[in-house]
C-alpha cells in the first residue's frame, strides 16, 4: 500500500483564479494537497465564508469543523473547513488572533453547524467567536481557569497532584 497525499477530484485552478479575482486583497488563497486555503483577517471573514457558500463554483454547503491552533508566540489562529458536497470542493478558512485580543467572527449565521464546534475552541483555546448565539464551555465548568489547549496553560494545582 503506498500512502500519498490526496489529490483533487476536481480541477481547482478555475476556482483559485476566481477567488482571487473576487476576493482580491481580502485574503491571501493558496492550495494544500485537495483543499483551498484562504488566509483571511477577521474583518473581511463573515465575507468570505458567505461567498464560498454561495458562490456555484465552491458551493460549500457542508460545515465541517473549528479548530483552535495556538502558535506559540501570542498568536492563536481559528481554522474552519467546510465542503461543497456536489461540487467537491474543500475549504480551509484560517483567521488570527492573539492571546490578548483572541475575538473572531461567529461564522454560525452562515453555517448553523459552527455553533457546537466554535464553542469547543472557545472552551479549549479562549477564541471569542463576536456574535455567537451561545458561546459558553462544552467540556468544562464556566469557572475553570484557563483554556487547556492553549500553550502557555498551566494546570491548576489540586491534591491529585500533590499540591
């Protein structure tokens, strides 16, 4: 069996070209194996998310999943893919923040399926999504300090650890 990167059932090139064009200095587009990444700042993200839902050549009518990257310098990133399921095509919409201003755009307006998953990177990495109809912990209790995926936490001490 030969492991391999996956490769693109659809010829992205149009579709790159065209985000640009449309997008223009509102993200910078590039491509990681089948997926298109749009490195966009949170001011022009609610944009962008709706025109690869809407446009017919992206389509993207599947919300996949918010993932939370902590950099390790201050800077935390929001990552959200999503697909459109008849046109096969993958999206990876990546937003920075930081440690001391970590708001990023609800994308749940767009996409209902952002709801449950931006709540767990708020939970996990301290990423506000601004507008968000219920952001509030998933895994842990409102008073727990900190944000456990975030890599300047440090655990709290209790009599589990010997503290």
């Amino acid at each position: 069996m030969v492991l391999a990167s996956p490769r693109p059932t659809v010829d992205l090139a149009p579709v790159v070209a065209h985000l640009r064009a449309t997008l223009g200095e509102r993200a910078t587009i590039s491509l990681l194996h089948d997926t298109i990444v749009l490195d966009v700042e949170r001011d022009h993200l609610v944009d962008a998310a709706r025109l690869v839902r809407d446009d017919p050549l992206t389509a993207c009518d599947l919300y996949s999943v918010n993932a939370g990257v902590d950099l390790g310098d201050g800077e935390l990133r929001s990552v959200t893919f999503v697909r459109g399921t008849g046109t096969h095509v993958f999206v990876m919409l990546r937003t920075p923040c930081t440690e001391l201003d970590p708001h990023v755009p609800t994308l749940s307006g767009i996409w209902t399926g952002a709801d449950w998953t931006e709540r767990e990177t708020y939970d996990m990495f301290g990423i506000v999504f601004d507008g968000h109809p219920d952001l509030r912990r998933v895994f842990l209790e409102e008073s727990f300090p900190g944000h456990p995926l975030r890599k300047s936490f440090m655990p709290p001490r209790s009599d589990a650890r010997g503290g």
